[in-house]
C-alpha cells in the first residue's frame, strides 16, 4: 500500500496546503478512533496528545464510522463483555480497518491474545488493565 514512513496522498496534499495557504488550510490532526463504553475518557487523553477524535460506544457503530472517516488509528477499550480476539479478528476482515495501528486495552494479556488469533501484527498492540472485582469501566 503505503512505504512504511510514507502517508498517504491525501496526508502529502493537506500538508502542501498548509504550508501554501497556512490561514486557509490548518494541519490536519491524526483522527483516533476511540470505540469503548467510556469513549469520553479515552477522548479526552487522545485529544490532550493532538489527536482530532471520533467516538463510537459499541463495535458495530465503531466500524460504521471507520468506512466513514478513514482514521488513522483505532483505540478500543474492551469491557468484560468482550472477547478479545474476536474484536480484533473483526478489525482485521473489515476493509476500512485492516492495516490500521490498533490498541486494544483488555483484561488479557498481549501473550493471551497472540496465541487466540495466530500472533499478533506489527500494527496491533494489546495494553493489559488489571482486573478489578466488581468494578466496569477503565
């Protein structure tokens, strides 16, 4: 698709368009996508770090709004109710998520995870957060 530190066209005429006509054209942000029961959490530190973000509570919606905005990154926080590797085995047969660096903050650890869904890629990560008895949410 892309070299790996190219961006895509649509990244090159935004950024030569900034710095023609700074005033008129803004540098384009990094969109997160932020899919999580939670999103405004994870939003706000995403927007603290520069990102513009889009938030989706459930997967499916997540997914409608990636085929719609094309972002350049996906951040899920899976509850209790998620599988995993499922999710991410999800991400990866949807056209306008495959190849996307993805985060995943889960209850299993990145080796669990891994063995489910035959390794993991070089743009999947898995963050682990600790189990916490009868407490739902980040």
């Amino acid at each position: 698709m892309f070299a790996r530190n190219a961006s895509p066209p649509s990244h090159r005429r935004a950024a030569t368009f900034h710095r023609r006509w700074p005033r008129l054209f803004p540098a384009r942000s990094l969109l997160a996508l932020v899919v999580s029961g939670s999103a405004g959490r994870w939003a706000a530190r995403l927007r603290a770090d520069g990102y513009a973000v889009a938030t989706a509570g459930d997967l499916d919606r997540g997914l409608e709004l990636a085929q719609r905005l094309h972002p350049d990154l996906i951040f899920v926080h899976l509850g209790t109710w998620a599988v995993p590797a499922l999710v991410l085995l999800v991400l990866r047969a949807t056209p306008a998520t495959a190849g996307l660096p993805t985060v995943l903050i889960s209850e299993r650890t990145a080796e669990e995870v891994a063995a489910d869904v035959g390794g993991l890629r070089p743009n999947e990560q898995v963050l682990r957060r600790p189990k916490r008895e009868g407490v739902s949410g980040p």
